[in-house]
C-alpha cells in the first residue's frame, strides 16, 4: 500500500521521487517441498498401468529426467543392451514454437543408467509406439522420437502435464507435480545412501552446491545413520 501511495504522490509532483522503489523486498524464507513417499509411489505407479504415457511417468520416477529431455529423447540415443540412454536434445518452446535444441549445459548432456524399471518401461514403449505407427500408416512422420504423438511428432508438453494431473488425481495425489517425480528420484536414492556427486551426475546439476541446496532436507538423517554405523562397528569396544 506504501508503495502504491508514493507512486500516486510522485505523480502528482508531492514527492521528488518514489524512495518505495529501492526497497528490497524481504528474503522469503525456502519452503521445503513436500516428497513422494515410497509408497505413494507405488500407489502411483499402479494408477499409472495401461496409460498411452505410462512410460513416460514410470522414466521420470525412474531416471529423474526433466519432461524436456523426456520429450527430446530418441531411440538412437538409447542403448538398452548396454542399460543406459544419452541426453543429447530437450524439446523446448521458443518464439517458433516448439523446438529441439541441446541441452543447457555440459553436465546436462550426459549419460543416464538405467534400472530395471527403466528398461522395461522402454520395451513397453517401443511395443505400443510400434502398434501406434503400423496404425497411423502414411501420415506417420518418423522424428525417430521415443514419446511421440500418435503421429510421430513431438508431443505438446502441456497435454503432457494436463494427463498427469489426471492420473495424479485419480492416485489421491493432487499436490504431486511432474516435476516432483525427479524430486522423489533423488531423495530415494539420497535416502537408501547414495553419493550427493553421485546424484548430482544423475540428475545433470551443474554444481553439487545446487544439488546440496534442493535436497539437503535429507542430509541430516543421512548423518543419523552415519553415526549409527559408527556405533555398530564400534559398539562393542564403545562399551567396555
């Protein structure tokens, strides 16, 4: 209200000048995002069977990818053999619209293992795209894309969003974002003991300290359990 009254009054010539305008704003506090528990993920992923985007939700969970890589990634930059995919383009909205471009930074171009969940939810995908090719016929347009529309363009990535709300909602999690899916991929791994650098590489950050400052909420029970080893391979001698 300040604000808007010395703008008034510095209109109308009362003040010199607006002093209002250098104010800085006070710092808001982190609010700690809320995590995807095991089992809501669970919950989750069963909802999740049999959707035309199964793949695509069970990959995010799985590998913590961004919906742009996930929309940018070809079957030529996976290696299911060898357990692992490349990202090596994102899909992005520019003033021409949607376009395929690399990714932001060198950690971001990156390789990404795969689990066994992954490599399935790929094999799942590779059938039903086929199904959805040998369907659309000529008007197929083959961008070599591993989530492609039913013709085989790129997908529109707020159809992406508007689904998974759907899917959410019918798994009683109507907080839960897409995004959160890479949230609940660190902080499972965080929590079963994995390296910070280690999740760092995973996810494409570009510092540990960004890695450090999003998930750090799990780092202080990671050091309960740290001190909870000491004192099982010191227990014995701790006590005597």
């Amino acid at each position: 209200m300040l604000r808007v009254a010395l703008a008034d009054a510095e209109r109308m010539d009362l003040v010199p000048r607006n002093v209002a305008k250098a104010a800085k704003p006070p710092a808001l506090g982190r609010t700690e995002r809320r995590a995807l528990t095991p089992e809501e993920a669970k919950t989750l992923l069963s909802v999740l069977t049999g959707d035309r985007l199964e793949s695509l939700f069970v990959l995010a969970l799985a590998t913590g990818l961004r919906r742009a890589e996930l929309l940018g990634l070809r079957w030529s930059d996976v290696d299911l053999p060898g357990r692992a995919f490349f990202v090596r383009q994102t899909l992005q909205r520019t003033d021409r619209g949607l376009e395929f471009v690399p990714p932001k930074t060198h950690r971001s171009s990156r390789p990404v293992p795969l689990s066994t969940l992954a490599v399935r939810a790929l094999e799942s995908q590779r059938v039903r795209q086929a199904k959805e090719r040998l369907a659309a016929g000529e008007v197929w347009t083959d961008l070599g894309l591993v989530f492609a529309s039913t013709i085989g363009t790129a997908m529109e990535p707020r159809n992406v969003n508007r689904r998974f709300e759907q899917l959410r909602a019918a798994a009683g999690l109507d907080w839960l974002h897409l995004h959160d899916l890479r949230h609940a991929f660190a902080t499972f791994l965080l929590d079963q003991g994995e390296e910070l650098r280690t999740v760092m590489e995973l996810l494409g950050h570009s510092t540990i300290r960004m890695t450090a400052d999003t998930y750090g909420h799990v780092l202080p029970e990671r050091a309960r359990q740290a001190a909870s080893a000491i004192d099982r391979v010191l227990g014995e001698e701790g006590t005597a």
